[in-house]
C-alpha cells in the first residue's frame, strides 16, 4: 500500500492526530514485523481508518468485525500503537487430575 492523506478518527484524541502528522504506513510496517496476524490486521484496520476510509468498509475489506474495528480504533485512540498489540491473557490448556 502506499501513503495516504491522512484523517483524524475518534474525535481529537492526540495519538491520531499527532501520529497522523507522521507517516502512516509505518503502521503497516510495524503490524506486520509483530508476527501475528491478529496484530498485524488491527495495525491494517487503523491505517485504513487513517487514510478516510469507512469503519464498515474497513471492517468488509479486511473481514473482520465492525466492532473489531471499532475497538482497534479506540485503543489506538487511547494508547497509541501499543493499544494496537493483543492483549488477551494467555490461557493455556487446564490441566486435569
């Protein structure tokens, strides 16, 4: 993908505004150099938000769900790229006795 002329999402949070003053396909960079796919589609979800694209579009595009989108967009939003990252706790398998 290449650049995009970027737009603020969320209202006038500072990671979006002032991440989207630098280049966004850096997200697309980092989401995919994190190894896991989960990671690397929110990374995508943002970057497409960014770049003005619809939340149900990105959603569509990328086939994922509206909330999924929704969330991704909040926690970067919030937290900036590392709201981004899962984070989901581990939960191995249970043991049994």
């Amino acid at each position: 993908m290449t650049g995009c002329k970027t737009t603020n999402i969320g209202g006038s949070r500072g990671h979006l505004t002032a991440f989207a003053a630098t280049r966004t396909t850096t997200l697309l960079h980092i989401g995919r150099s994190s190894g896991d796919p989960a990671t690397a589609l929110r990374f995508q979800a943002v970057y497409k938000l960014l770049c003005g694209q619809r939340t149900v579009a990105v959603a569509r595009a990328l086939d994922l769900a509206v909330s999924t989108v929704v969330k991704a967009a909040n926690r970067f939003s919030e937290q900036g790229i590392f709201g981004l990252y899962d984070q989901r706790k581990k939960r191995g398998a249970q043991g049994r006795c």
